[in-house]
C-alpha cells in the first residue's frame, strides 16, 4: 500500500532541507493527485513562479500548453497533469542561466511521489536533470540526441526539450520537433484526457 498523499504533500510543501542554498528560501512547487495519467517532469521552479506558487506560470509554461494543445483550466488540474519538477524550489541563478535542481529534493521525494500516481500513462521528461534521472541507462551523448530516439519511448514517455526562451535557438535548429512530434503528443494527451 503507497502511504497516504495528504500528508505525503503536507511533508513535502513543510520541506526547508536545502534551505541553506536557496536564494529566496524554500517554496516548494508541485501538482499531484492520483488520478492523474500524464506527468510533467521538469526541472525546478524560475523566480517568477517561485513568486506565484504556480508551477509553470510562466513564458515556458505558455510553450508547454501551446505544445500539449491545453488551456490553463486543464493544465491546472491535478486529475489531469502532475506536475514534478527535478527540484521543487527556485535554487538561484547563475551567468548561464537558473542553477541545477538541488540534488537532494529528487533524492528525499522523487520515489514517494512517483508511487502515488498508479493511473500514470504519460510521462513528459523535460530537459537534461529529467533525462538523467527517468533514463539513467539510456546512453544518449546529448539531449537533442535523447529528444531524437523519442519512437524508442512514446506513447509511455517523451523526451523533451524545455519549453524556455532560452531553447529558441535549439527549435530552430531542429524544427522536427514541432512538425513531427508535436501533432502526435497532443493527439495522444487529448486521448489521454479524453
Ligand atoms: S528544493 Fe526540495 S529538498 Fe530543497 S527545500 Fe525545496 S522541497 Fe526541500
């Protein structure tokens, strides 16, 4: 038997365990519910929804339901999408960009999260720090080479790149990725909400 969600949830959102490091402090930012059949693995909050609370509540989150065919109103509800980012809070940003995930968010809550989602059928495992936990064993030397092997995965899973601005550049150098895999991820997430 999985342990219970509602204190699971509670325990995570009371988490300061990385505190230390944390620019803005601790603000752990999730969405889980059972029924939930589609996960979004990220990779951790940005300022602005460390601000807000709300994950993805902002330009990539835009990205990521233009990419996935939803509206808000689905997106945001935790029967439909969970929403587990590699690291629950914002960890800071460096010259190139927000730093990494802190490691130990993943390591303390990733497994006991993940079991509470036995309806799961779609998992959506955005950037590098997602590819190297959900495929450890893969092999890929880069992500475009892990976003490219992505028959070998869907329907059960997509690697994908993050929906940030920042990934401009790599979409147009690989304009495959919305022309092609696009049409089916939103076919197969409408079948999955459906
Ligand atoms: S990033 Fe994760 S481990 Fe660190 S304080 Fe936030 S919830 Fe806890």
């Amino acid at each position: 038997m999985p342990e219970a969600l509602a204190p699971l949830l509670a325990e995570v959102r009371r988490c300061r365990l990385c505190e230390p490091a944390l620019p803005l402090g601790a603000r752990p930012v999730l969405q889980l519910d059972r029924r939930a059949r589609i996960l979004i693995a990220g990779q951790a909050p940005g300022r602005k929804v460390h601000e807000s609370g709300v994950p993805f509540d902002d330009v990539s989150g835009e990205r990521l339901r233009r990419w996935l065919g939803v509206g808000r109103e689905q997106f945001y509800d935790p029967a439909c999408f969970a929403i587990l980012p590699m690291g629950f809070c914002y960890p800071g940003t460096g010259a190139g960009g927000d730093l990494p995930p802190r490691v130990e968010c993943a390591q303390t809550w990733r497994l006991r999260l993940l079991r509470q989602l036995p309806a799961l059928e779609l998992t959506l495992v955005i950037g590098q720090y997602a590819l190297d936990w959900h495929l450890p064993d893969a092999g890929h030397a880069t992500l475009t080479d892990a976003v490219a092997a992505w028959p070998r995965y869907f329907p059960a899973l997509l690697p994908m790149p993050h929906p940030s601005p920042r990934n401009q550049r790599w979409l147009k150098r690989n304009p495959w990725f919305e022309i092609e895999v696009l049409p089916l991820l939103q076919a197969r997430v409408q079948a999955l909400l459906a």
